[in-house]
C-alpha cells in the first residue's frame, strides 16, 4: 500500500469514530423522547463536549429551557438560553471554580416537578472543580498536578478529586433533591462506569476517603495539609461521605450513556470493513502504560505481517497512562506511538495512528500522531534519537519534527483514546 492511502486510511477511521459520538448525533434520539416535565428543566453539565451537547438540546428540544455549563477553553457552541462558560483543563482554574459554583446554586431549592438534565462528558473532573470545605483552589491544583505526572490512571485519580469536592462524588444529586436528575454521559473512560465519568457528580460512589489516602500513598504524593487534614478528617467521620449504591436520597436520579468508545471503534471498524480491510478488535478499555502498551501492540503487528494475505488494521480504545521521567512535550497517545514505532523497527507495511478524541493530547492542542514505515530514519536523518526522546517523554517534539502530528482542532466530543495500527503486507 501507497504511504500517501495508508496515512489517508488510517485518518479516515479516526473521521468515523470522531462522527459516531458528535453530541447532535448521539443525543438525538434521546432527546426526541424526553418529555418535558410539569416545572422547569435545568441543563447543567461539565466536559469538553457539554457546550455541544448543549447546543444539540437547544436546537431539538421545542421546550422551555435554562441552565448553565462549563466546558474546555475554545469548546464553546453558540446558545441562547444555557449559558456557556469556558475554563481550563487539564488543571482547573478560577473560572471553573466560579461555574461549578454557580452550578451547585442553580439546582437548589427546586421542586418535585422540576427536570435538572446533567450532560457529563471527559474532561468534567477538571472543568467542575469546587473544593470541599476548609480547602482552595490551590490546594486542588496542586494535587490535580501530581496525579497527571504519577502515572495515576483515571479511577485512581478521580477516588481523589471526589474526595476533595464540594459537587461531584453523587453530591451534586443530593444538591438538586426533590427534582428529578438525568444524566446524559459521553463516555472517556474504561468499561464506561458512570461513577468514573466526570467524577460522577450525580451518581453513587462506591469509593471512601480511605481509598483517596491510599492512592496518594501508592504515588507517594504529599498533598498540602490541608488535603491530608480533610481526607483524615473523611476516614475519622467527621466529614460526610459521598453517598453510596442504595442511598435513598438519589432515587430519582437516573444515568444513560448516550456515546461510548466501543460505539466508536465499531464505526470504525465497519468503515475499516467497507474498504476491504480485515479488522482485529483489541479492546476498547485498556490501560497501563502507554510506552509499554505501544510495545505490545508493535510486536503483534509483526506477528500479523508473517501471516496476514489481507490488508489488516488492529483497533483500540481505552486510556492508557504516562508515568513522567522526562522533560519533553508528551502526551499519553504520542507515547504510546512513539514506542510503537520504535518496536516496529521500520518494517515495511506497518503504520499508525494514536490520537485522543478530544483533539488534546496531554496539554497541547494536539490529538495526536502518526507513524509510518520511515518514521525512524526521517528522525534519524534529523539528527534524532527516537529512544532518547521517548525517555524524554517527548512525543510531541518527535512527531513536530517529522510533520506528522494530527492536529484536529476542537472536536466538541471525547470518547477517549482511538488507536489504529494498520498491515498491509
């Protein structure tokens, strides 16, 4: 296969899994059968797609509407009568801490007749930051920080920003009792757990403030005493727990998840099908890390290469995790691409394609990369050493140098990672 209809491919698919979970598209139906309550219908929602999938519900739903959500800077839609917020992510700021706020207040003092519709997608955990009693934004900034740098993966991370929070953990369900709570989720994480999504601010945690500790202490993490006393303070019971499964006060809060990684991966797949290709479905939920993921996967193409007559692409979705040594601009799926590329050796009729579905990589406005079968000799012939830039954690760079990063802009959606490995013998 032509380098140029490979890369051409491999862009094609990431396309498809990009269009199954554009928020108009997948909220549709949900909207066409929502009917509207006896009282008012607050949308509220947090996430880099919420402003999308605040737009969807304006533009299909011929009902009064108000509310409030907030999403990544340069996300934002145009609406009318939901208000649109933009603040930072992947570390939260002031703006985020105001909106999440003014959140919480919107949903208070509500009646039983009253909807509050939830739209949840990746990135809330960040964008919908109130810290818990006694602790600031510092505080949960600084150890927002050291999660993304420890190699943390998403459960782990968000046991910990659950237990620093004032909204999320179920406690934004409780906030908005006796109304009913439904929750639209896009799904960014492994096996789509709604208590995951987010942080889950309307759905039980089956997590404690012991477990938040332990994450801290397998990380070896020193949170400022203010986080320390808090989460102590949590485990002693002098500070109230998340709710749990079972809890009374959240039986009118229901959850659907309206996009997946699976949904996405099997567009792809059936665009994959449609070309003539053979497709290998991997998985869309894993993690570990993603130098050593990337590895695996090279030595499974090659393996695929001695035996496949048929052009094959492997698929996979998940999130993976980097644990930073280096000083390099990197990012989970470049990574995870890097090390792919270097295990594949330069063979002939291997490529890929590692991006994350919200057109960010990391911390820069990058989704992700491509390799193809000269990847490491165009950098060698830059005067690059890819392993050394891949201890470097410098994904970003490598890929810059050769002209071969994917740069989408804001794709208003975020089913987490998308990962296409392409043999064509």
């Amino acid at each position: 296969m032509k380098d140029a209809d490979a890369r051409a491919l491999l862009r094609d698919l990431f396309d498809a899994a990009l269009v199954a979970a554009r928020p108009a598209t997948c909220l549709a139906p949900y909207i066409g059968a929502l009917s509207p309550p006896r009282g008012r219908t607050i949308v509220i929602g947090a996430g880099k797609a919420s402003a999308a999938m605040a737009q969807a519900v304006e533009e299909q739903w011929p009902h009064p509407v108000e509310g409030l959500v907030v999403t990544r800077y340069g996300y934002g839609e145009a609406c009318h009568r939901i208000e649109i917020v933009e603040a930072a992510h992947p570390v939260p700021d002031e703006k985020g801490r105001a909106a999440a706020g003014r959140i919480l207040q919107r949903v208070q003092g509500l009646s039983a007749d009253d909807l509050v519709l939830c739209l949840i997608s990746g990135g809330a955990s960040a964008l919908l930051t109130l810290p818990a009693a006694g602790l600031t934004l510092g505080d949960k900034q600084e150890v927002n920080r050291a999660l993304l740098r420890c190699g943390a993966n998403i459960v782990e991370m968000n046991t910990v920003r659950k237990h620093l929070s004032a909204i999320k953990g179920g406690r934004l369900a409780l906030a908005a009792q006796p109304a009913r709570v439904l929750s639209w989720l896009i799904s960014d994480v492994p096996n789509d757990d709604p208590a995951v999504i987010g942080s889950g601010p309307t759905v039980a945690d089956r997590s404690t403030f012991a477990d938040a500790l332990a994450v801290l202490a397998k990380y070896r993490i020193e949170p400022p005493a203010a986080v320390l006393a808090h989460l102590e303070s949590g485990v002693e019971g002098k500070v109230e727990e998340t709710p749990k499964p079972g809890d009374p006060r959240l039986a009118r809060a229901e959850t659907v998840m309206v996009a997946t990684p699976r949904r996405s991966l099997e567009a792809a797949a059936a665009t994959a099908r449609q070309r003539g290709l053979e497709v290998l479905m991997l998985g869309d939920n894993l993690e570990g890390e993603a130098r050593q993921l990337g590895t695996t996967h090279a030595r499974q193409a090659l393996d695929l290469l001695k035996r496949v007559g048929k052009p094959t692409v492997m698929l996979s979705g998940g999130e993976t995790t980097v644990t930073v040594r280096g000083t390099g601009r990197g990012g989970r799926n470049v990574e995870y691409l890097l090390a792919e590329a270097i295990a594949a050796q330069g063979a002939n009729g291997i490529w890929g394609l590692a991006a994350d579905t919200d057109g960010v990589d990391g911390a820069e406005d990058i989704a992700g990369a491509l390799f193809t079968p000269d990847t490491l000799a165009r950098a060698r012939g830059k005067g690059r050493d890819p392993l050394a830039m891949l201890d470097d954690n410098d994904g970003h760079g490598f890929f810059e140098l050769l002209g071969d990063s994917l740069v989408t802009g804001p794709t208003r959606t975020n089913v987490n990672d998308f990962r296409a490995t392409l043999i064509a013998p």
